[in-house]
C-alpha cells in the first residue's frame, strides 16, 4: 500500500509504477493526492526478474505535493 505513488523495483528493473508519470525520477511528486486509505496494489514478479542468491526489492514513495522545509 502506497499513499500518493509509488514506483516498485526489483534488482534494479522497475516493475510497476501507480500514480506517477512515465519517466518520473525519484524526486517527482506523485500525478494526484490520493483521498482516504491507501489503496493495495497487486502486480506479478516476472520469473525471470528474481535471480539465485539475494534479491533485493526496493520502493520509492512519493506524495502528490511537498510540504515546505523547516528552518
């Protein structure tokens, strides 16, 4: 579960994205806020993306605005 966005990889290769633009860097804010829970997102792991040995699954989770900076 995510709230705004998110971007889901897995050793590297992005496997899903939901509410972020195509090419979004991790700074990007997220396309829209998100109202209410977090909504679960369920994406399948291609079987050829999980390799022998460690794996390493990494999310980033971006808001759909930034909060100013404190002094």
């Amino acid at each position: 579960m995510a709230d705004d966005g998110a971007a889901v990889f897995l050793n590297g290769t992005e496997l899903v994205r939901v509410n972020l633009a195509a090419g979004a860097g991790f700074d990007a804010p997220a396309v829209q806020p998100r109202r209410g829970a977090p909504r679960v997102q369920e994406f399948s792991v291609p079987g050829h993306a999980v390799v022998a040995g460690t794996n390493i699954l990494a999310v980033e989770v971006h808001q759909a605005m930034t909060l100013p900076a404190y002094a």
